[in-house]
C-alpha cells in the first residue's frame, strides 16, 4: 500500500509517497499557484504521476485553516475563501483525502517519529515566513473552535506596534518571524546562521536580539499551555542548537515566573521540511485504518533536504 503526504504551502508543495513500512517511495516538490485551486490539484497529480502504483490514501498538510466538520479551506496566502480542496484533490488523484493544518500537520510527524515521541503536552513552533503553532494538551492536538486556534504568529508582542497584514499591530510574526530577521540581516538565515558561527559579532548581536523578540511571545505561550516540551521547526529551527541552546538561557534570564514550575524541554524539530508531508501520509494512513510504522528511521531522516 502506498499513502501520500502533500505540504500544501503558499510557495511550494511538497510530496512524498510511503508504504506503510514508513520507507519513503517517491518524493515531489513543484511551485504552489494562488488563487486557482483546481489548477494547483491537476499540477500536484501531475507531480505525482511519476509514480506508478496507485496510491490508496492521501493526507494534506495544508496552510491555512481547516475545517474538520465542513472539509472547506481557507488560507490567506494560497488566496482561497472556504476551498473544498479535499473533494477536489480527491477527484484528481482517485483515492480518498483527509486534511489537517500544515503546522499541525508537522507537530503530528514530529510526535510519531521525530523530536517528541511519547510527549504528552508539546508546543510546536514553526518559525518560518510567518510564525505557526501547534499543540498537544494531554496526548490530544489542541485545535480550538472548527480547528482555528494554535495562531500564535498574531498573538501581540508588542502593543500598538509594526502593522501586521492580518490588520493588527505588534503582531509576534512581525518580529520573530524568518523575515524579520533577514529583513534586518539583509541575509538569508542559512547565511545568518553561518557567520554566527564563524564568531562574526553583528550576528551574533542579531541573533540574541531575534532570541529576545522569540522568547517573549514563548513566554506566553508556555505560561498558557504549561507544555513539557517546547519544539522549534520550521526554517529558523533547523539551525538546531546553536538556536535552542540561546532561547533556553533567554527563558531561564527573562522569565522568572517559570522556574515556580519546571521550565520546559527545548528541542529542534527534527524532520525539517519533511515535516509537513510526512505528516500527511500518517493521516492518510490513519484515515483507511493502516496506520504506517517507520521500520527504518535513519533512511528516513537522509530524505531530509
Ligand atoms: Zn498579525
């Protein structure tokens, strides 16, 4: 059998195809097109044709809100409103779909393979373009009325700040966010990280300044959900260690209201961007009721770009 996990994502979408021995089979990355759904669900399945077998279920990890109930989509930065793309992505590939938000979609696959296996409180950070969350309270995803919550990139950080396109302002996306620091860098954050470890001392100021913005809104974030393990993906979190390592002193300096209750495991994703697609073929599993087991981790993990 062979399962399908697609990363729905503004600028590109990721697939990867696995049997339910978790050995990943066929893998497709191709641009996204805003604002034409139809268009995007013939070019994803035309990315996926090189596959030859039939694909017995598909899962979605898709930006945006999605309603559970309803099975409509809507994500600002694909431009669609209330999207039924889960019937139209089933027309075009043949085979059942479920979908799930993308952030969600990526704590999922980090709970069954990756950073917090057996964790039962997680908060899941994607710091990316923008800022996502995603949780688990009590083993369960935390999902909010019709699966809307987990925004916390419009969270305010700063009261009466930077104007946010969501219409607020001081969003914590505004200052946290992988564009914020390039933004300021003037670099792109793979480079960031670099001289920061080259010891080049105006990044290194960036970054504890970038440290300081991201733990304020952490901050928060761990006083609401009380999780044990804190875990940092998206782009900026797979600079791994040398960023977690700085936002556990940050928090140790900053917050001296947590140390009443343990401070909380801070760890990097693991999955990188294959988080996303990953976690849609475990949805797609789930959904048929095979659900898939990884046999041979370490393979999957080199599938990591
Ligand atoms: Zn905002």
């Amino acid at each position: 059998m062979f399962f399908a996990g697609i990363d729905v994502g503004g600028t590109t979408v990721k697939s990867t195809i696995m049997n339910e021995f978790g050995r990943i089979v066929y893998q497709s990355t191709i641009g996204s097109v805003k604002g034409d759904p139809d268009q995007l669900a013939a070019n994803i399945a035309a990315g996926l044709s090189g596959f030859r077998s039939p694909i017995t279920a598909a899962g979605l990890s898709c930006a945006g809100k999605v309603n559970r109930e309803t099975r409509l989509i809507t994500a600002t930065n694909l431009k669609w409103l209330e999207v039924p793309f889960e019937a139209i992505m089933e027309d075009a590939l043949g085979c059942p779909v479920t979908a799930d938000n993308d952030v969600a979609g990526a704590l999922y696959a980090e709970s069954r393979v990756g950073a917090c296996v057996g964790e039962q409180y997680v908060a899941y950070i994607s710091l990316g373009t923008g800022i996502g969350g995603a949780f688990l309270v009590d083993g369960k995803p935390f999902r909010g009325y019709n699966n809307t919550g987990g925004e916390i990139g419009h969270m305010i950080t700063h009261a009466g700040g930077k104007p946010c396109p969501c219409g607020g302002k001081g969003c914590f996306e505004q200052y946290a966010s992988s564009s914020s620091m390039t933004r300021r860098a003037g670099v792109p954050v793979r480079e960031i990280f670099r001289q920061v470890r080259n010891g080049n001392p105006e990044m290194i100021a960036l970054l504890d300044d970038y440290v300081h913005e991201l733990c304020i809104g952490l901050a928060g974030i761990v006083h609401i959900f009380g999780p044990h393990m804190v875990v940092l993906g998206g782009g900026i979190g797979s600079a791994g260690e040398i960023l977690v390592s700085r936002v556990r002193e940050e928090m140790e300096r900053n917050c001296p209201s947590l140390p009443h209750s343990p401070m909380p495991l801070f760890v990097a994703a693991q999955l990188g961007n294959l988080a996303g697609s990953v976690g849609g073929c475990f949805l797609a599993g789930d959904m048929v009721g095979v659900p898939i087991h990884v046999e041979d981790m370490d393979a999957l993990l080199k599938a990591r770009a």
